[in-house]
C-alpha cells in the first residue's frame, strides 16, 4: 500500500475525529450528568452550520466569528429551553426514555424547519479561503479541514479546562458522579443540570460549523450524526470527556482510514460493525478509569 | 441549636419516622442509635433537606429549616457526612476535598481550609492527586471527613463512619471524631457501633422501627437493659 496515501488518510481521520469528538462530548455529558439522551444534539449542530452558512452567504462573516457567536446565542436559547421542555420531564420515572422521546420529536420539528428556511438541498460552507490548501511535501491539507479540526480542539480543551479548573464545570463533574453528595455540599442539581445542557448544545452548534467546513450537509444530516455521536460515546463511555475525545479520534481514524481502502459502501458497514462490537465486549467503553 | 419537633417523614405509603423529636445543643456530641432500617438515616437525610417532611417541624437557631433545599442548608453550617462516603469517585482527592468547599460562604477560604484539611490528615496530602475511588476505605472516611470540614461545619452529622472499616481504622476515625468535637463542632453521631459511640458521646437517642424509643445520658444508655439485649448482645 501507498505510504503517503495511508498517511494522509490518518490526518484526515484525525481531522475528522477531533470533529466528532467536539460534538460528542456535550451528547456524553447531558446523558451522564443528567440521564438525558438528547436526541436533537445533532440537530442543533446542524442549526449552527446553517446559520453559519445564512451568515457567510448573505453578510460575508467567517465560520470562525460565526462559531464564536453561535457558543453565547445557543447557550442562552438552551437555557430557555431546557426551563421549558427538559426540567419538567426530568420529574419522570423513567427519564432517559422521556428524554429520548421528547428531544426526537424535537430533532424532527427542527428538521422541518431547516427545510423550510434552507430548503433540502445540500449545502457547503464555502470561505474564502476554501479552495486553497496548506501543502507539505507529498501531503495536501485543505484550508478549511484545518479550520475545522483547529476550532474543534480549541472547543475541546475550553471545556475540557472548564470541567477541570472551574467551581461550576467540577460541580458539573460531581453532579454526575455522586448527585446526592454534590447537593449536600451545595450543588444545586437544576442550576447545574441547566448549565449542562447549554454548554452541551453551544457546544454542538460549534461542532456542527466545523462538521461543516468538512461534509457537505442538508436538513436531514443530524440523523447520520447522531449515529456517530452514540458511536462516539459508547466507545468512549458515558459522561467521560477524556474518553470521548479520544473516540472521537479513533472513530475519524477508523473512517478515514477505511474511505481511503475500501469502496465507499462499506466505509459505515466497518463504523457501525465497530458499534455492535463495543455494545456487545466493552458497553462501558475501552477506558477502564474514569477520566475526568 | 437545632430541634426537631414530632417529625414524621412518608416514602409513599411507608412512614420511615413517626413523629421523632430531638434535640441538640451547641458544642454537645449526640449518639443516634438502631438497628439497620429504623430510620436514622431518614432523620439525617430529612434534616439535610434531602427528604420531604410529611409533618413536624426542624428548628435551627429560632428559624423554621421546613422546606429548605439540601445546597441552601449547607450554607447554615449544617453538613452531613453520608453512609458510605459518598465520595466524586473519579476525581482527584484534592477535588474531592476542594467540592466541599462549594457553597459560596467558604469558597473564598477553600486553600486555607485545604491546608488545614492537609495537616489534620497528612495521609490525604500524600494522596492529593489520587482519585478518590481508588484510596483504601480508611482513607476514603479521612476525605469525606475532609470534604466536610472544607465546608465549616457547625453541626457536623455523621452516618455510619466506621462502617466497612478495620478496627483500627475505626478507631482512629473515632478519635478524629472526638478531637472535632474538642475543637467547638456540635456532632450528631449515627453509627452500629453502639458501645464505642456510647462511650465518646454525651447524650443518645435510640430509633426503633422510625420511633424514637429511648434517650438519656449515655452512661445511663449504657447500663439500660434493653440497649445491653438489643444492641450490645449482653
């Protein structure tokens, strides 16, 4: 086999995966913290890559500054709505079947209104900067991969260091691992739960811009996302942004390596193959220690 | 300091306490004692805010605690020590103890109390960076104790300290117990225990089946017949 080829096909997973990771560590950390599966994570996602999209066409504004941006708008949108929609059904008996339920309808009201707005044709993020390419002897990097892959890891590491060094994102932690003692010591479980899911869904919409200086996306991406988000976490284990990331990593690998060896068709044969292996040896994930 | 007047507390149809009432003075150590199941947990956890009171009322310093959330208690100074530690177990000691220090009335001095916490048990120090779950059950009792005192405990309640511990770790976390105490903490001690609780503390309350059955002196605890029969096996 070629080198170079293999080589490229590894930077491009890499690329890839850190993508993924940025979207999949707020899916992991709303199903851990708050035993929400949050079915319309990737919908949000692919709202932000279309209001980067709307942003760029009509006032010229850079998928950086839009991602920038999206993080406050959907924080605060988030917030709202997880006063509205999410509180009340976290009284449920059965939480993560609520939660799966209610956040798909969401998914697909969202879906149809990108439809609208957007119309079902596929849409690409195309910067100024899209056509050109960072060139390394053989290798061949396209701006806007870079781009994506660089907003994603420093989406990464800003929640990562929030988790690890602020009172509200160790709280977040403790919340989920220990909810009855993270309230004696002051936690209070609905503020901590809303912070969350904002962070998780302000997250997404950065994701979904950088998914999107990637693939080509229509109104009804955020499902094939999704899949690769249970991927993601399931891989990773749940609640764990370390472990997350990482599977994020070994995910774009993984596809990247097997869309540069095998024809296309089997690319998500050897991804969702993958899936059921991990359900059926490891449903924990592959990290025996928590991190994080 | 804090009473707790003819409390009932319901889980569905089930009452876990029938209108318990105690009491508890500044700088006093209480023993609260029963057989597993009769409800001493659920007092605890009811003066902590973390359950529902179904009737009655809980006192702290002329002020009605009904109602309160467990994260607004804290902040009075009234601080639990769960069953079973209760610790972050994927986080550092360190993390661990610096939780404790959450509520924003203490926040400011977290790193003086760390310090304190660190010198009152040198074994976590050496451990800071360890996670929490991953420390000896002797070790994890000395964070959770830790944790606590991060929050400047005024009444400090301890469910079952020793619990799962050998002997000598038992011993020792009694004695911390007792030097608290020395140093002006108010304790409410919940513990199987009964004869090495009954020695360190001043006044008891025995729980049978959520009913308060019987308190006095802990010496006079200690001679009563039914205690010897039921609880020291004499």
């Amino acid at each position: 086999m070629d080198a170079v080829l293999i080589f490229q096909s590894l930077i491009s997973g890499i690329m890839m995966g850190m993508v993924y990771a940025l979207l999949g560590v707020g899916f992991s950390l709303t199903w851990g913290v708050m035993h929400v599966i949050h079915i319309s994570h990737g919908a949000f996602g692919l709202l932000g890559a279309y209001a980067a999209y709307s942003l760029l066409q009509y006032f010229g504004v850079d998928p950086i500054a839009s991602a920038a941006m999206s993080v406050p708008l959907l924080f605060l949108m988030a917030c709202g709505l997880y006063q509205l929609l999410i509180r009340p059904i976290t009284r449920a008996k059965n939480i993560i079947m609520a939660s799966m339920i209610l956040t798909f309808g969401l998914a697909i009201i969202l879906e149809n209104i990108m439809a609208l707005i957007w119309k079902a044709d596929p849409r690409v993020l195309t910067p100024a900067y899209s056509s050109g390419a960072l060139i390394v002897g053989p290798f061949y990097f396209q701006y806007p991969h870079l781009v994506g892959f660089g907003l994603s890891l420093v989406g990464i590491t800003a929640l990562y260091l929030f988790l690890k060094k602020t009172y509200t994102g160790m709280a977040v932690r403790a919340a989920w691992q220990q909810p009855e003692a993270a309230r004696l010591y002051g936690v209070n479980l609905f503020q901590i739960s809303m912070i969350t899911f904002a962070l998780a869904v302000s997250t997404a919409g950065a994701g979904g811009i950088c998914l999107a200086l990637l693939n080509s996306f229509e109104p009804h991406s955020h499902n094939l996302w999704l899949i690769y988000l249970f991927l993601v976490v399931i891989v990773g284990g749940v609640g764990n942004v370390i472990g997350t990331a990482l599977a994020g990593l070994i995910i774009g690998v993984i596809t990247g390596l097997s869309m540069a060896f095998l024809p296309f068709q089997w690319v998500n044969l050897v991804t969702f193959g993958l899936l059921m292996v991990f359900l059926i040896f490891r449903p924990h994930g592959i990290f025996k220690q928590e991190g994080l | 300091m804090l009473s707790v007047e003819n409390l009932t507390v319901c889980y569905g149809q089930m009452k876990a306490l029938r209108s318990v009432s105690i009491e508890i003075s500044a700088g006093q150590m209480v023993a609260l004692i029963g057989a597993n199941g009769s409800g001493k947990t659920t007092l605890l956890n009811a003066i902590s805010g973390l359950v529902p009171i179904e009737e009655g009322r809980i006192i702290w310093e002329d002020q009605s605690l009904n109602g309160f959330p467990p994260d607004k208690l804290c902040r009075k100074g009234i601080i639990q020590v769960p069953e079973g530690r209760k610790l972050f177990p994927s986080m550092t000691v360190e993390e661990n103890l610096i939780m404790g220090a959450y509520h924003p009335n203490v926040r400011k001095k977290a790193q003086e109390s760390l310090q304190k916490v660190f010198s009152s048990f040198p074994r976590l120090a050496d451990r800071r960076r360890q996670f929490a779950g991953s420390l000896s059950g002797g070790e994890q009792q000395m964070v959770a104790m830790g944790r606590a005192l991060m929050a400047k405990p005024r009444l400090l309640m301890l469910d079952e300290p020793s619990l799962g511990l050998s002997p000598k770790a038992a011993a020792e976390i009694f004695e911390i117990i007792r030097e608290l105490n020395k140093e002006g903490i108010t304790i409410l001690l919940v513990s199987q225990e009964v004869m090495q609780t009954l020695a360190i503390t001043t006044y008891g309350y025995v729980l049978e089946n959520g009913v308060l059955v019987l308190q006095g002196d802990c010496k006079q605890l200690q001679e009563d017949p039914k205690v010897k029969t039921s609880y020291l096996g004499m």
